[in-house]
C-alpha cells in the first residue's frame, strides 16, 4: 500500500479536471485519472506522466453504477484506501433559448444524472476507501450558478440567466455536498463544494474568462486543507473582487 496521499478526479482528461489532476501531482499526490473513454484518459496520463506526474488511468464512466463499482474496487485492490475525491465530471445542457417553460424532463434528466446522481454515486461508492484515509477529502465541483441568493439577486451578473437544468443542478449538488459534510462532521473527512470561477472549457466554448489552472486551484485548495479546515460550504471564486471565499447558498 502506497503511503503516499491518493487522489481521483473524476473527468479528468481534460479541462479543469485535467489542471486539477495536474496541481494535485504537483503536490506530490499519485492521482487516478478517472475517465470514460479510454483513449482520452491515457493521453491525458502520458501527458501528465510526461511533466513528472505520478498518474494512472481508472476507466469510470460515472453515470454507470457498474463502471463505478469496478473503479472501487480496482482503487481497493490496488491502493487500498483513497485521501481526495474530487467529483469533478459535469456537462451543460439547455433547451431552446434556455427559458425555464422551454425546458424538457429529457434534458432535466440527463443533467442530473451526470451533475448530481453520479455524485452521490460515485461519493458511495469510495468513502470505504476514504474512510481509510487519516485526512479524507472530498470536493464537489459545483457553480455559483448554483447559488440561489446570487441568481435571485437583482444586482448580479448571473440576474440574466433563466436556464433550468444545469444551475438548479448545482444548487442540488450543494445540497448534497452540505449533507454530506453533516453525516461526516465527526470525522477527519471534510466535504466541500467548489465554485473554479468562469473558465474557459469545452463546457461553454472556452467563452469563460479564467483558465482551467485557475478554476482548478479552488478544487486543490480544498482537497489540501488542514485538518481544521471548514466542510460544508461553497467556496471559490469571487466575481465580484477577483478573490476567493465563501458563496452564499
């Protein structure tokens, strides 16, 4: 069994994934490269491999209970035990001019699938193996779309925005990320949700304005606080100052 601190980033051959795996690295953790399509995920371990990294590829299709499952247990034979999961895998999707009467169940559904069912999946299905960890943790990538105080506030930004599926997704997500952090609050796990910030990433066209690498510092920060960090929030970036801190729910 390695002594060396274990992370999986889900959807990690790319994008925010792929800089976090990347940072993780750099921290002098082996990370698990959790991917869904093969080829995809052992480009992005060569890559990482290449710039020093100790990386492994882990085939994990997180809207796949069975996938999941195999990925557990192949984590569990080979490692015995993981420190950081960072739940990382989202897509975006809206039907029409993203008007909340144009969205469609089809669509509602395969978000949440993807940015709130496979969470909880995957979240299950490794915290055996966390538990196993002196320091576990767990980061959800989340938005601050996901913040209904924010949405709901006139003065924002994100006032604009109508779409359904992906942020009602993320204020979910949150949800999940807040239970979570109550059932392990007596535990050295701490569970958190991340806000890297608009970035620029397949996910909206690389229209985003801040890179990867920097949306991925907010997921590194979390996966290395110290045993008195906080759990149960979102934390990340803050649009309104260019900093980080805590968002509102």
């Amino acid at each position: 069994m390695t002594t060396t601190k274990l992370a999986l980033v889900t959807g990690a051959n790319k994008g925010i994934g792929y800089a976090t795996a990347r940072q993780l690295a750099g921290r002098g953790m082996t990370v698990l490269v959790g991917a869904r399509d093969a080829d995809r995920g052992g480009a992005a371990v060569a890559a990482l491999r290449d710039g020093g990294a100790d990386a492994h590829p882990v085939a994990l299709e997180v809207t796949d209970p069975e996938s999941v499952a195999a990925a557990a247990k192949h984590v569990a034979q080979e490692y015995g035990r993981l420190d950081v999961l960072v739940n990382n895998a989202g897509i975006v999707r809206a039907d029409g001019s993203a008007l909340p009467s144009e969205t469609t169940l089809a669509t509602l559904r395969e978000v949440y699938e993807t940015n709130v069912f496979a969470v909880v999946t995957v979240t299950n299905a490794f915290l055996p193996l966390l538990r196993r960890s002196p320091a576990g943790r767990i980061v959800n990538v989340s938005s601050e779309v996901g913040s209904i105080t924010t949405m709901t506030d006139p003065e924002s930004f994100l006032w604009p925005l109508t779409s359904v599926p992906y942020p009602s997704s993320k204020s979910a997500l949150n949800m999940v990320t807040a239970m979570y952090a109550k059932e392990l609050r007596d535990t050295p796990i701490l569970v958190n949700a991340a806000n890297p910030g608009y970035c620029a990433t397949d996910l909206n066209g690389n229209s985003g304005y801040r890179s990867a690498e920097q949306g991925a510092e907010v997921s590194v920060h979390l996966a290395t606080l110290p045993a008195d960090g906080p759990s149960g929030l979102l934390w990340g970036h803050l649009a309104a100052d260019d900093s980080s801190g805590a968002l509102p729910w």
